[in-house]
C-alpha cells in the first residue's frame, strides 16, 4: 500500500503528464487563450470549433477547467481543452476553445482539475494550476443555454451544434459554486 506521500506524489506527477500531454498536443484547443486568435491552429477537414468562457457565480474568470464536447449521438466521440490555458501557456479571462470537432450535436461539460476527492480538497495537483485560478468546489455541469446561470441544473444541457470551417461562439459557463 502506498504511503500518503507517494499517493500524493504519483497524484502530482500523473496530473502533470497530463496537462503537459494536453498543451503539447493542444487538446483540441487553439489561440493564446485570450480569446484573440493570434495564432491559427491547421483546420482539420470537416471539423470545426467551440469557443466560449468559464466563469464563477460572482463573475470570476476560471482559468485550468477542463471543458470537455460529447458528441450527442456517439459518446465516444469526445474533445477537449483548458479554460484560459493556450498553447504558450497564458492564463487569460477563463477563454477556451476547443478546434477540431466534428460536424455535428453536441453537449459542453465543465470539469474541475484539483479537489475532485477529500483526499485532494486543500491540496492541488500542480502548482501550475493553483497560482492561476481560485480554489472554488463545482459540480460537473453542463452549459444550459439561455437557462445558464449559477442555479441552473447542472444536468440539463442545450444541444451545440458545430458546422464545418464555423466556430461556434457564445459557450459561456458559469459554475453552481454558491459564491
């Protein structure tokens, strides 16, 4: 049996191979996370992107979220990025977007990085994540459209959809924080 110790270490050292595997690779994400496209990721054909922000109840933008599109018809069809985290590592106003999806429906989830277990809750994965985004506890949820807000059902979700060589634009999560 591990010691808390290594637990925490081998925790720390997967969560950085994966953030470092998400930002080499782009995760599906592109630009600087500022939300300007200075740089213009290689369109894949047929494919397009989600675009949108990841904010808190009280408007705080919420950098390293992990925001993830699954496909409505074909939950293995799955893509994602990291809120305000662009491929040269700017933390910028809780922007993200997601390049090279699919055509088609999707639904848009937002995910936390750090405190997903007790074990967790003070502790965070990795340094690069907290100094750049504030400590708050978050369901899983979905966007839900108009019906977005700090109240909505974080089960309910409205249908994307993402048309070849578009970027859908206006995803704007706000989390079920209770701040």
């Amino acid at each position: 049996m591990l010691s808390d110790k290594k637990f925490k270490f081998f925790a720390t050292l997967t969560t950085f191979c994966i953030i470092t595997l998400a930002l080499i690779s782009g995760c599906g994400g592109g630009g600087d996370g500022d939300g300007n496209d200075e740089s213009t990721p290689t369109p894949i054909i047929g494919t397009g992107s989600i675009q949108g922000t990841v904010r808190s109840s009280s408007g705080t933008p919420l950098n390293a979220i992990h925001v993830r599109a699954v496909n409505i018809s074909d939950d293995n069809i799955q893509l994602s990025a990291f809120s305000g985290i662009g491929p040269n590592l700017t933390f910028q106003n809780g922007v993200f977007r997601i390049d090279g999806v699919p055509a088609g429906d999707y639904r848009v989830l937002i995910e936390k990085l750090d405190g997903r277990s007790s074990t967790f809750e003070d502790n965070r994965y990795s340094n690069f994540v907290g100094l750049n985004s504030p400590l708050i506890s978050f369901p899983d949820e979905y966007f839900n459209g108009a019906a977005e807000s700090s109240l909505d059902n974080p089960l309910d979700f409205a249908v994307i959809t993402v048309t070849e060589d578009q970027t859908t634009q206006g995803i704007n999560l706000i989390t079920n924080d209770g701040g």
